[in-house]
C-alpha cells in the first residue's frame, strides 16, 4: 500500500511541504499550491468555492490537494491558517483589500488628486503586507547572507530594474562590494560568470519572470554562489533555487503594479546591513578579504 502523508501541524510547515513538493504536483494543483502560498488569509477565511473559483479549478481539486498533503479534507487544512496567519488580526486578505480597493475607486472621470489618493492607499496595503510575508527570521537571515558575502551581485530586468539598481547604489554607498548585472550589450550571462562561490547574488523578479533573469539565477547556482530571491512568490523561477527569498507583492491599482513595497525592503535590507557593519570591529567585518 502507498505510504500515507503526515499532515504537517502548522502554516510553516505546510508552506515548506509546498514549496518542497511543487515540481512534482500536477498543473492543476500547482495553481492551487501557488494561491495557498500567496494567499494564506483568504484560505483562512473564504469558502471552498470562493477559493475554488480564485484558483480556476473546481472545488473536488481543493480537496484532492489537502489530501495529497495527508489532510482529510479540506477544512482541515483551512484551519492551520486560522489558527497561525490570522493571529495578527487581519480581518482581510491582501488580495480581497486590494479588490475592495479597485472596486471602490473604478469610477471613470476621476480628477487627478483622486488618481494619488487611490495609488496611495493601494500602496499603504502592499506596505501593510509586507509584514506579514517577510518575517524577522526572513530578515535576519538575507542582513547575514549580504554580510557574509564576498561580493554581492545584483540582478533585475524590465519592472524589477529600478530595484535592483538601487540596491547597487545603496550597498555600494554602504561599503559593500557590489556589482550591478545590467546585461547590456546582453552580456548578463558573462558578466555573472565572474561571481566566486563566496559571492552572493540578489535577484528580483516578479511575474510575468524576465528569462534573462531566471538564467542569470541558473548560472549563480552553477557557479556555487548563493542566491537571495526578491519575488512575488515562494514558487517562482527564480525562488525555486535560491537560498532564501523575501516574498514582495506589490499593489495593483488601474492595472498599473507599483514598487513601492519592494523599494522599502530594499531600503531595509541595505540599512540593516550598514547598521551592522558600522558596528562590527575594525577588520573584522565579515566578507571583507584577509
């Protein structure tokens, strides 16, 4: 007889199974392994159909993937997500506030002061959800992954560029040895052959994935070094291989997708890191050469 799955007995648990186990679930269930992971509220509190109908699968699927994660039934999947991500007193998902928002704010003939103010609190949630998707561990580990690196090399193309850029800028104004993996000339596959197997590379990207990206990642990996992933899911190219990802989605108002969630983290990482070299002792500091 096939061997049955424990089901794991906490949300953290459940998100590592997933991420764990994804290539190896079929497209459908991956469509729903990819809502739980980047929606956990809305599983915590909608129906099985609402859920169902998010994902575009039919409500059996939701069922069928409790199971393969030895759940017997949906509900009780349902429940790790009420009794551990509700804990902050979110009365809404992200994404439902996001939908209330773009409802409420839809109206044709809006003056421009109008068009800021709905950016503006389309904004105020990504920010607001970022807590709950990067965590202090989250963060304490990438300040130690950027610290220990040799040299940090960054990667972003199309919408993720002005991020990556900035995490550029802002390392290397911090002291850090960076390098900035533009890709022009398309030399990005060149330019991180030169990565070493204590460097580490910062890639971000959000869907739809820039291929440029998710090779230059590829390459890291080949080359020993490791990965820090900025991107909107636990399951996206680019964070499948990496060492570490901080989950970022941004607002959606009008069909325009901002960065200011994914900015901020940046800011935060690179002060987090400055903070900490000021602090270490002369020619101590880590991933400085010997």
């Amino acid at each position: 007889m096939p061997e049955v799955p424990v089901a794991p007995t906490t949300a953290e648990e459940l998100r590592a199974e997933i991420v764990l186990r994804y290539e190896s679930l079929s497209k459908r269930l991956k469509q729903i392994a990819r809502y739980v992971l980047d929606e956990p509220n809305d599983i915590a509190l909608e129906t099985l159909a609402v859920i169902a109908a998010r994902c575009d699968v039919q409500p059996s699927a939701i069922i069928r993937f409790a199971k393969t994660f030895g759940f017997e039934g949906a509900s009780q999947m349902q429940r790790l997500f009420r009794d551990g991500l509700l804990s902050n007193n979110v009365a809404l998902g992200y994404s439902e506030r996001v939908r209330q928002l773009n409802d409420a704010t839809s109206a044709d003939g809006a003056e421009p002061a109008d068009l800021l103010a709905e950016f503006v609190e389309g904004n105020m949630l990504a920010l607001q959800n970022l807590l709950q998707t990067v965590g202090k561990a989250d963060m304490r580990a990438a300040v130690d992954l950027i610290a220990d690196a040799q040299t940090v090399h960054v990667v972003g193309f199309r919408r993720s560029f002005p991020v990556a850029s900035y995490l550029v800028y802002s390392l290397l104004q911090a002291g850090k040895r960076a390098v900035f993996i533009d890709g022009v000339a398309g030399l990005a596959l060149a330019q991180v052959q030169a990565m070493q197997p204590q460097d580490l590379l910062i890639a971000v990207s959000y869907h739809p994935y820039a291929e440029e990206t998710i090779a230059v990642v590829e390459a890291a990996r080949a080359s020993g070094g490791k990965v820090l992933a900025i991107s909107d899911s636990l399951v996206s190219p680019v964070a499948k291989p990496a060492d570490l990802v901080l989950q970022t989605r941004e607002s959606e108002v009008r069909k325009f997708r901002s960065l200011s969630a994914s900015m901020c983290l940046a800011q935060a990482l690179v002060i987090n890191f400055a903070f900490e070299a000021s602090r270490a002792p002369a020619g101590r500091s880590r991933g400085s050469r010997s």
